[in-house]
C-alpha cells in the first residue's frame, strides 16, 4: 500500500466579536495560511453566504426590518442561516473542505439575544432549526474595548460608504457596545470546550500567529500536516 500521509479531516472554524474588532482581516489571513498549507478552504459570512442570504443581509442592514423588533430580527438571521448551512456549509465539510465564516450563530445570541433582550428559549429553537447539528468545531471570539474598534471602523468609514450603505448595528452607542462586549465574553466563558477568547488589541501579525497556534494546538492533525 502507498503511505499516503492522512488528509486532516474538514473544519468549521468561526470568528465572533463587536463591531470593527478584526474578525475579516482575521478570517482572511487564515485562509492564506491553509492554502499555503494546500488545504482547501471556503471563505464565508453571516449574514450572507449564499444569493438568498445575502438578500437577507442586505435587507436587515439597510435598516428595513428595525421597526418589526429584535425577536422578528433574529428569525430572519435565522432563516439566512438555515440557507447558508444548507447551500454552503454542510456540502463544503461534507466534500472535505474546510469554512471560516466571519460571523455565525454566537452573533444571534449576543445580538440579539443578551443584547437585544430577545428569549434564549426562541434562540436556541432558532439555533437547532438553523444549524441541523453544524455547531462549528472551533470559535475565535476576538475581545476588544469597543470605543478603541470604533476608531478603526472610522478610519475604515469612508471606503465602505463607497462600497454599501450603512451597517445599522453599528450606530448603536458605545454603552450599547459595551454590553454586547460583556454578551460576547459571556458566551466564551459558557463555552470553553468551543470557544477560544482572544485580545483584539494586539497586532494583525501577533494575532494571526495567536490564531495559527491555538489551532496546531486544537487539531493535532494539523500540526503533523505542516512536518
Ligand atoms: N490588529 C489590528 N490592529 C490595528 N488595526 C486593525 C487590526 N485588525 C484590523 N484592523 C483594521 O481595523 C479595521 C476593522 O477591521 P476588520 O474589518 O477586519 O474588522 P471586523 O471585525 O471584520 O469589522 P466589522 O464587524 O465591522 O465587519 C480595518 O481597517 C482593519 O484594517
Ligand atoms: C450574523 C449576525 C449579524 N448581526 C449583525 C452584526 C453586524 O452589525 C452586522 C453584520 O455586519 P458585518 O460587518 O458583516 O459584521 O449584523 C446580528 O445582529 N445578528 C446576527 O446573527
């Protein structure tokens, strides 16, 4: 028989956090590392993901769904994200490819759920319905004081205002931003066998490197991949 070394099994890793933490930098810098590694993987985000979900985004972040309420909100996350699983994510893992989603269901949770007051109970029946088992395997919940991420963000405003309308989230005020902040760290403590709380503050570089680590840490495989 040929020793063919063994091909590590897909992944579904998540990035989560406030607004303008690094998630997207993140998420993109990964994927460079695992292609580099001649691992194959798919680059994706909530909301969005797929035609219908991105339709969904556009629509709740243009500000159309505000007046029907956070509870109504996070059923139209939800039905995106039953879309996404369903189109894109189960068939990647199930074909061997891994996903990085920039977002996913914890944002529900803390956006809508511990900050936005809506009942844990229509969450997690959300959740299962939406997710049909695909929790993700690993979850980098990027921690940072959010009057500093907004600094970033308005350094980062006068592209995106070229490129899409305003996000609606993010002209929450910063005591808003600070208890979903708190939402985000909650989750990571509820959590530890998933998620992996990591300082936003420090350097694209050192983060990235945080992030490699505790993932050759995490998945033996891939350390034994790299030789
Ligand atoms: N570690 C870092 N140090 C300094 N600036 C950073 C760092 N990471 C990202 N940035 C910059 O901060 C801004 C926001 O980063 P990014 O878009 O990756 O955040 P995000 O969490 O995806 O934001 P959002 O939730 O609003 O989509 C960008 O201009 C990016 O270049
Ligand atoms: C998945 C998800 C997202 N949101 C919010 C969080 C952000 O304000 C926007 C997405 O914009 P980004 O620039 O792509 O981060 O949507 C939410 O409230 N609930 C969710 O489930």
């Amino acid at each position: 028989m040929l020793d063919v070394p063994a091909k590590p099994a897909a992944r579904f890793i998540t990035f989560e956090g406030g607004e303008g933490v690094g998630k997207s930098t993140q998420v993109k810098r990964l994927l460079v590392r695992l292609n580099r590694m001649d691992i194959e993987a798919v680059r994706t985000r909530e909301p969005g993901g797929t035609p219908k979900a991105e339709a969904v985004r556009a629509f709740i972040l243009q500000g159309r769904s505000e007046s029907w309420g956070a509870g109504a909100e996070a059923v139209l996350f939800a039905a995106a994200r039953y879309d996404h699983v369903s189109s894109l994510i189960a068939p990647s893992l199930n074909s061997g490819k891994w996903v990085i989603s920039d977002r996913f269901h914890d944002s529900t949770r803390a956006y809508q759920g511990l900050t936005g007051g809506v009942d844990d109970k229509l969450i997690r029946g959300l959740e299962t319905l939406a997710l049909d088992g695909h929790q993700p395997d690993i979850t980098f919940i990027l921690d940072m004081d959010p009057a500093v991420a907004f600094a970033r963000v308005n350094n980062r405003e006068i592209e995106k205002a070229l490129a899409e309308t305003g996000d609606r989230f993010e002209k929450e005020d910063l005591e808003w931003h600070r208890r979903l902040r708190q939402a985000f760290l909650a989750i990571g403590k509820a959590n530890p066998e998933r998620c992996v709380v990591l300082p936003a503050g420090q350097s694209e570089d050192a983060l990235e490197q945080e992030i490699w680590d505790t993932l050759n840490r995490r998945f033996p495989e891939l350390e034994a991949k790299a030789g």
